[in-house]
C-alpha cells in the first residue's frame, strides 16, 4: 500500500530541498507569532472565534436561509449544490446559457474540492487560475500544494524555468520581481478577455446577504470588475452572523495564514455591480455529514488560515503532496478521512501528535485529538494491516500480566547484546535503520528497587 | 502524604537509573514513596496506535494499582498525559478515576507545585539543551510553549536553572523530536529527519548535554546521536539533578 509515508519518504530524500521547504514554512510560522504578539488577549480572541464557530454550526440552517434571504433582496442570485458535481453543473451552466467560453479565477479552494477545471475545460471554457501561485502550478499542471501558498514546494528557479517555456521570460531569468512582471502581464490579458469571474468567498455574513473576499494580490477585485459575471463559491460552514462577528475572524485570518494583520484586500460584495450579475454557489459537498458527528464537528470550523501546515513538523518536511488531498496537513489529515476513510488512511498516522496545530490554530480546533480519534475509527474499521494489530493485540496481552512482561523484556535485554550486529540490525529493523537500539541494561529498575530495599 | 512511583515500561527496563534518580530525588524532599512493583504500562502505545480498547485493561490495572494516594509521580510527561487527559475514554465513570486523573503529575510539576521547592540545591556545570516534550509542553502545560500569547513560563526550566553553573543554551525551536511513539517506524524517514533538526538545532546552540522530561524523546535522541557519533550526552532531567546535589 502507497500512502504518505512512503511518498513523505521519496520529499526527505532530497535533503537540501526539504529543509528548504522546512525552513521557508518555519519563517511563515515565525510571522504569525510575531503577528499574533501585537493583538492584546490573543488567546480570548481565538477563544471566543471558537465560540462563534460552534454557535454558528449549531443553526447553521438558520443562518442560511436568512443569508440567502438577504442576498437575494441585495440583488444576487443564490444556487445550492448538494455536492461537487452539483456545484460543477451550475456553473457551467451560468456560463454556458450566457455563451460565456473564458472564466478567470481568482484563489478558491472548494474549486480545487469540487475540481471544477477539468470538468469546465473538457466542456470547451478557457480556465485561468489569476493567483500568482495558482497560476503557476496551473501551468505545471499540478494542483496546489499548500491552501494558502500554493506553489510553496517550488523555487523560484523552477518557476524562471516554467516561464520560460510558457511565457517567454529570457532563458534562467529567476528574479521573483521579473517573473512577477511577467505574470501580470500575462494574467491582464487573461482579465481583459474574460466573460466570468470565479472567487472564492472567506465569509458569508447572515445579516447582511454579503460575501468576503480576502485577496493579497487584488486578482480577486480586477477578476470581478472587468467581466460582468460574478461567481462565487462557498462551502456552508463560511457563514458568520453579523459584521460584529466577521471582525473577529478578519482579525485572526491573515495572521494566522502569513502574519500579515489583514489581507491587502478585503473586499465586501454587497449584490451585483449595476448591469451584472453576481451568482453565488452555496455547496454541501460532505458538510452535512460532518456536522452530525460529534467527534469530528468542530474541524467544520476550519477557515483555511493554513496556520497548522506551517507549525506542522510532519507537513513542512514532507511537502504537501505527500497528503494526496485537497487540503493537506493536520486539517487534511481531519478531512480527508470524513470524505474517503478507506483511500486516506494512512493520514491520521502521519503525525507525531505533538499538538502544535492545535494551538496555532485561530479558532481552536482540537486537531491533534481529532487526529488520535480518526486512529481509532481506522483500527475499528479494519482498515491497518492484520499484523500490526495482531503485534499490537499480542503487546497489550503480554502488558495485562507482569510476570509475562518482565519475562519478554529480560529476554529482550539479554538477548540483544549478544546477538550479531548483522542480525540486530537486519533490514526488518525500521529503528536501526537511522538508530542506534537504546542500551539493554542488565538490570530492570524494579531489580535495583528490591536490592535497594534488601529484597532479592 | 502517600505518594506512588509510576515508573513507566520504557523508564523500567531501559533507563533503571532514571527511575533510581527519580526515587533519590523524591526521597530528598522527604517524600515517603511507595512503589507498587504489580505495574507495567499505561496502555499510551495501543490509544496512540488506534487500538484503545485493547489500552482498556491496563488502564483498568494502573487505576487499581495507584487508586489509594494522594499523588501518583512519573518521570515521564506522556504517560502522565496518557492517564490525565486519556483515560476519561476509556474508563468514564469507574470509581476513583477523577481522583487519579487529578493526582497523577510529572516529576517535575510535583516538585514545582506540590513541593513548590525552592531553588534546588547543587552544582551542574554544564552547557544543557532542554528538549520540551510535546505532551509534557501542550498537553499538561509544563511551559508556556512557542505557539501561545500567554505570560511565558517553564517548570522543567526554572528547576534546572537554579542549579549552579550550568549554562542553559537556547535553541531557535521548541519543536516535536519525531518520536511519536509508533510514529518513530511508521514514518522512519520524516521521524528521523526531525530528530536529527533538533538534534542540529542543539549543537548550534553550543549544547553538550541535552536533557528533557521524556525518556521516550531521549531515546529517540540518543539513538540518532550514537549512530552519527555526535559529542552530544542525553541525560533525564532527574539525572541532572541528582547529580548536581
């Protein structure tokens, strides 16, 4: 079975690159702290988003009735999708009955859930991706490796190369502000051509039947300026109640995604722009289903900060392809679970549960926890291999008896310094591949304890 | 004060002399301590592995056997976390559980604490790396921890630092050594490359020694240490203030 840790394996083995990538995620990580130590009560701040989040989820029905209410009175029409092919069917749809072949896209990743590129591109649209990292991994034909820093695992030398092939840049151009030029350039085109725009949406405010868009690039605004279609897609969990709780999450979004303390644009949309149209797609696509279990609930308040790939150990030297999932790291390895426990097993296993996420992340999320319980659902679920949980079985057997497990420890003990090398450190040693065994003393503590204490 | 000696499975048949540091350390501050020899392992390595039911016998074991006192200490801050935080699932409700649950502590906060000592005596005239444990850090809170914006504290820390001449270097990261328990084979080559960051991380701070409150860490250390035959020592912080005194 391939999973992640053989494909975290073939990351660690390009040494240099890998601590590159760890490196340049610890640094992101390091702005969100210095970020996050200019909020006075930080911690309430997350702590009361959690509170938000949770009394949001729990009418979230509600909520979106009364959104959609008021983002039809301001003149936008609202679709629901069930499910990604749903939300990939209306889309084209809006396209298709206004004749519409070229869309630019402004960063969404419910897009990258739902893949709606190739289901747009086999049916003759032109899709352009107009982040600057999205753009590039589309070109590459990759998708994104990060939700926040989408073409993190490149090098800027990789990308001269790319624009190169594709864009014309001269031959081992790789200064960033060269390439960038060079892009905008490319995407203007791509702006002034467009019969669509395609964005994302952070939050939904209930009150107002506004949506929120938080951009760095302001691909996001030429994107829904120029063309006179608006789409935008939004999984159900982005509603907040009021402006006064959407304040709360501005504060600890850009933050927690790259220690910025707010995006360069936050752009509100309040109904279509006179003579267009804004459509917004309000999608399922598995929501449901997690907000009725208890245990893994509250990651449906996850607001894509990617704030727990940074801090994570595990993601930042294992690169987020390694997750096989739209949404990599510790939310990912939450997530993709819930969608298919069977294809994604391995995920909850790739981590050392060291509870760092857990307490970067803005709206606390227990994701360490809810990992360790996607653990216990995999074993009832028989989906480890039988010998790890006959070894595992066979452990707590030999554990429930005292005398057994001072008996098998001895002869672990004994036995290890005086058996050749070659034998304790074969190939089935996994330990000794990089490890030294720890020293087998002769004698247990309880041994020293009695002798100590004059006993035999 | 009746207080029992949880010596956990690695501690017991790997690292004796921690627990021996463990038990001289108690003894100077007069702690009379009892240590029931019927136990064997908290059950942390089935509920990390998925297998919590299997974890539900030992659990049961480790409650009968240290039931009766008024603290249980560890010198280990995983297993500590396994009882407080973890054995709610498996045995809710079971009398004497929140008694347990709430008594069981870590070498190093029932010192600073319950003992609430004052700056422990002795001479450690050392450079020493202090490797925080991830459950000894995030799940019991021994410090403050890099990720949080609250009053920054350290309770492994502050007990070393009040030894005399010791030189308490300061690595650039508080992060995970990539134990994990299972983690350490199912994920070989990430769980090795951590190590060997932090491992790195230390030298560069000037460490000769790097101690911590986790057998499990150090042992995952240590191996890495030998095999690249660093002139890095890996010591328990019991050990270091045994032999400081």
């Amino acid at each position: 079975m391939s999973g992640h840790p053989e494909a975290a394996a073939r990351f660690v083995a390009d040494d240099a690159k890998a601590h590159w990538h760890d490196q340049s995620l610890w640094w992101v990580r390091k702005k969100r702290d210095a970020a996050a130590a200019t909020v006075p009560d930080w911690e309430a701040l997350r702590s009361a988003a959690a509170r938000i989040k949770e009394h949001t989820l729990g009418r979230l029905a509600d909520y979106l009735e009364e959104f959609e209410k008021n983002a039809v009175r301001s003149g936008a029409k609202v679709w629901f999708a069930s499910d990604a092919a749903e939300h990939n069917a209306i889309v084209h749809r809006i396209l298709a009955e206004r004749g519409i072949t070229r869309l630019v896209k402004s960063k969404s990743m419910l897009t990258e859930e739902c893949h709606l590129n190739p289901y747009l591109e086999a049916r003759g649209i032109t899709v352009t991706d107009t982040d600057l990292g999205e753009r590039i991994v589309q070109l590459r034909h990759e998708p994104p490796s990060h939700i926040v820093l989408p073409a993190i695992h490149l090098k800027k030398e990789e990308i001269g190369e790319l624009f190169h092939g594709e864009l014309g840049t001269d031959k081992g151009a790789s200064d960033p502000k060269y390439l960038t030029e060079a892009a905008r350039q490319h995407l203007r085109r791509r702006f002034l051509e467009a019969g669509a725009g395609l964005t994302g949406v952070n939050f939904a405010v209930a009150a107002t039947g506004g949506i929120v868009v938080c951009t760095n690039e302001g691909n996001a605004d030429m994107g829904t300026a120029l063309p006179p279609v608006h789409i935008a897609c939004m999984g159900v969990e982005k509603l907040v109640p009021r402006l006064e709780e959407l304040a709360v999450f501005v504060r600890l979004l850009a933050r927690s995604a790259t220690g910025q303390p707010v995006t360069t644009y936050t752009t509100h949309f309040h109904g279509p722009r006179p003579d267009g149209e804004l459509h917004i797609v309000v999608v399922d696509n598995g929501r449901s289903a997690q907000l009725a279990n208890d245990t893994f609930r509250r990651s449906l308040s996850c607001i894509r900060c990617g704030a727990c790939m940074n801090t994570c150990p595990v993601f930042r030297r294992s690169g987020g392809y390694s997750y096989g999932f739209v949404v990599p790291g510790p939310i990912g390895s939450v997530l993709a679970p819930g969608r298919d426990v069977g294809a994604h097993r391995t995920l909850p296993f790739a981590s050392s549960l060291c509870g760092s996420c857990s307490d970067v992340c803005p709206v606390r999320i227990d994701l360490h926890h809810e990992i360790l319980a996607w653990r216990q659902e995999i074993v009832r679920r028989k989906l480890v291999p039988v010998w790890k949980r006959a070894a595992m079985r066979l452990l707590a057997f030999i554990l429930r008896f005292a005398f057994l497990y001072r008996l098998g420890a001895w002869l672990v003990r004994r036995m290890t310094p005086i058996l050749p090398r070659a034998i304790v450190y074969s190939r089935w040693n996994v330990w000794g591949r990089q490890r030294e065994l720890p020293p087998m003393p002769r004698r247990s503590f309880r041994a020293l304890y009695r002798s100590r204490h004059g006993r035999a | 004060m009746k207080v029992g000696l949880f010596i956990p499975c690695l501690v017991e048949q790997l690292y004796p002399q921690v627990g021996m540091a463990t038990l001289r350390l108690l003894e100077r501050y007069g702690v009379r301590v009892e240590y029931p020899e019927a136990q064997t392992c908290c059950g942390q390595p089935m509920t990390n592995s998925g297998c919590s039911a299997d974890a539900r016998p030992l659990a049961r074991k480790l409650l009968k056997l240290f039931g009766g006192y008024d603290y249980v200490v560890a010198p280990s801050g995983s297993c500590v976390s396994m009882v407080r935080n973890h054995f709610d699932e498996l045995l809710g409700g079971e009398p004497g559980l929140d008694h347990l649950r709430r008594s069981t502590l870590e070498l190093c906060e029932f010192l600073v604490d319950v003992l609430k000592v004052p700056t422990p005596s002795g001479r450690f005239p050392h450079r020493v790396g202090l490797h925080e444990s991830c459950h000894g850090l995030r799940e019991l809170r021994l410090g403050s921890g890099s990720e949080r914006r609250v009053v920054a504290f350290n309770k492994v820390r502050s007990l070393l630092a009040g030894l005399e001449g010791i030189d308490l270097v300061a690595p650039a990261r508080d992060e995970c050594c990539g134990f994990g328990g299972t983690f350490a084979v199912n994920e070989e080559a990430v769980s090795c490359m951590m190590g060997k960051d932090r491992i790195a991380d230390h030298e560069r701070a000037g460490a000769e020694i790097i101690t911590g409150a986790d057998v499990s860490c150090l042992m995952h250390l240590e191996g890495l240490i030998r095999r690249a035959r660093r002139p890095l020592r890996v010591m328990h912080v019991a050990e270091i203030l045994v032999e400081a005194s």
